[in-house]
C-alpha cells in the first residue's frame, strides 16, 4: 500500500502571523535562539500572543546542531511551565529544538499532549511540516535524525517577512537544502504521485528563484517561492524519505561541524552520479523541469549535474570538502567511522542505489 500523510495546518501570505490569536492555548513556550531576541522578531510573534491573552515563556537557548544535553534541559523548563503550546521561531536548529522538547515532554507527561506551531525563518529545512528531527550526539560525533509522527507540527506559519534579512551564504546554503530536499524525494524508491507533485514544484521554485533571493534579499516574490518551495520539499520527504546525500551530510555534518546546507550543497552532485543508472528517468524529469537538454536519460541527467555545481558556484558554494577548512588527515582517519555512521542513516534506507560501505567511502573520498 502507498499512502500520503498531512497533517500541519499551513497558514501562508499576507498577515499570516495572526494565526497565532486563532490558536486555543493559555501558555506558549516559546523556542528561539538569542539573534530572534535580540532582532526584535520574538517580539513580533509575542505581540500576538498578548493581544489574545496567552501567557507566554521564552527559551532562547537554541544553538545550531541543537544536542541531546540541549533538548533534556530545555525539555525540563517546558514541563516546569506547563505550557499547553510550543511554539517554534526560527531555523531548522529552532523547530528541530522544539520538535524534540515535544516528543519527550508527551513521553514523560502522558496525560497532556500540547499544541506545537512552527514558524520557520529561513527557508530550507522544511522542518515545520516534517516527522523529522534532527539532534547532535556530540560524544560519538554524529547527527541522529529521528522519525515519529508525533514530531509532526500541528501548524506552520510561512511569513516571508522572517527570511527578508538572512544572509546571502546562508540563504545559499538552506536554499540548496530545499532542492536536495526535493530531488531526493523526487527519486526516493517510496516516492509516488503525490510526493512527485510537490516535489516538482519545489524543484522549480529553486532553480527560478533561489539565485534572485540570493543576490536581493528584499526580493520578496522570490522569498515568498523559496519559503513555499521549503515546505513542499518537506511536505514530499516526509512521505517518501531521503537518500545518500542526507545521509552522508549528517555524517560529514556531525564530524566536522559543517552546516547542513553546505554539505548537501557539495555532495548532491556526486551522489546523482552514483544514482544515475537506478533513478537516471527520474533525473532526465527533473532536467526537464528545471529547463535543461534532456533528449536522452544520460544527457538530463549530465546536465542536471552540471546545473547543480553551477548554481552551487553562482552562490558561492565550493565544489569539494577540501574548500571547506577541513583538514585533509583528518579527515582520511574519519573516512570509515563516517561511511558506518552514513550506511546506518534512516535516509539511506529510501535512496534508488543501495550502497556498500566501500561505495561510500569512496564517494568521500570523491568529494574531498
């Protein structure tokens, strides 16, 4: 059987963040990191929850790779401040913060499930609609995705507004994030009709509108399209699953502290050519969707690697690990401890080629 499962009520466009007065809660806790304080941007999503009255704590301990040490101390203050809401304000390190605090605050107090709302500010992880979360085991440096439905927001708010002032290199790496989203679902061995349709949209959000955001942050069309193509990237992945470059970027991620983004931004087109023979269809689709020649399954699915690394060089993105500051013996001791780490990745589970360890080692070393 294939099944599709939504269940975030989205709440998108002009005044969307008055969503938050329509929310039945008496006690929001409140997710964030120190920039949203500092930014003023908390206090555009608190100044809601005062006019309808809602009584409100601010944890704003978020960090990026939020860790397991994080999420048991931030999960001690919601369950001391019987909040009935949690609401995420932030990146994906914010919303995965505030999805963990809500899965084990429901385990420890089983009697109350409270409301999790996710208000996503950059656009890239698609987190605000996912059955996924993605916290840093620091001892055995390694990201943990987790995966249960109960990780799934309830709603989402998608205000553009939030995303006007990230950084561009910030804005390149979580929009290259979108489209490995995307294409990664797209190919997924459990894709189906209903993943595809988002993932496609998502797809050509990004290859339309990513460079623009880039290059003019106040470009609100193109924030507005990436914003939207993030969370219907979400919305297929969290049907269908990932592949490969996810799960290599978790590795390379927990390792060597690289940004997420980044490094899905660097492997995504080695590991298309590794996929080529299973998914090259999918990928000559794909070509197609983002405007290249296509004519035959082996010139879509060259050409779509060459689009990936020219729009990874228009954004600034260095085409190897080796550009990205870390050291080489380094990171040739790590090569098995991170091939082990990415085989045993929930996301390697959906990609169209099942790996060796070898294979992933070599794509390593590939990529350095």
């Amino acid at each position: 059987m294939t099944q599709f499962y939504g269940k975030t009520k989205i709440c998108y466009g002009p005044y969307a963040l008055e969503t938050l007065e329509s929310f039945p809660a008496s006690h929001a806790f409140v997710v964030t990191d120190p920039f949203m304080v500092k930014s003023g941007f908390a206090d555009q999503a608190v100044s809601h929850l005062k006019r309808k009255g809602i009584g409100f704590s601010i944890f704003s301990g978020v960090e990026p790779d939020p860790t397991l040490q994080a999420v048991v101390e931030a999960t001690g203050h919601f369950l001391r401040s019987k909040a009935d809401m949690i609401l995420a304000l932030g990146g994906g390190s914010a919303i995965d913060m505030a999805k963990a605090i809500s899965y084990f605050g429901h385990k420890a107090a089983r009697d109350r499930k409270a409301m999790l709302v996710a208000i996503p500010t950059t656009s890239g992880t698609g987190s605000e609609v996912t059955s996924i979360a993605v916290i840093t085991d620091k001892v055995n440096a390694v990201k943990i995705p987790l995966n249960d439905e109960l990780l799934i927001p309830d709603a989402a708010i998608l205000d553009a507004r939030f995303t006007r002032t990230v950084p561009p290199h910030v804005t390149a790496s979580t929009g290259m994030d979108v489209l490995t989203h995307a294409v990664e679902a797209y190919t997924s061995r459990h894709s189906n009709v209903f993943t595809a349709i988002y993932a496609e949209r998502a797809i050509r959000n990004v290859f339309t509108y990513l460079h623009r955001a880039y290059k003019q942050g106040d470009d609100m069309v193109a924030r507005d399209n990436m914003l939207i193509g993030s969370c219907m990237a979400g919305l297929a992945f969290t049907n269908s699953g990932l592949g490969i470059t996810h799960s290599m970027a978790h590795s390379l991620g927990g390792q060597f502290h690289i940004p997420h983004g980044l490094a899905n931004a660097v492997l995504l087109p080695i590991v298309i050519d590794f996929n080529s023979f299973d998914a090259g269809v999918k990928y000559r689709e794909i070509a197609e969707m983002a405007g290249l020649p296509a004519a035959t399954v082996e010139e879509g699915t060259r050409n779509l690697v060459a689009a990936v690394r020219d729009l990874n060089a228009s954004l600034g993105i260095p085409a190897r690990v080796r550009e990205l500051k870390v050291d080489e013996g380094e990171y040739r001791r790590n090569l098995d401890a991170m091939a082990t780490n990415a085989l045993e990745d929930i996301c390697t589970q959906s990609n169209p080629r099942m790996p060796s360890h070898d294979d992933i080692v070599s794509l390593f070393e590939r990529v350095w």
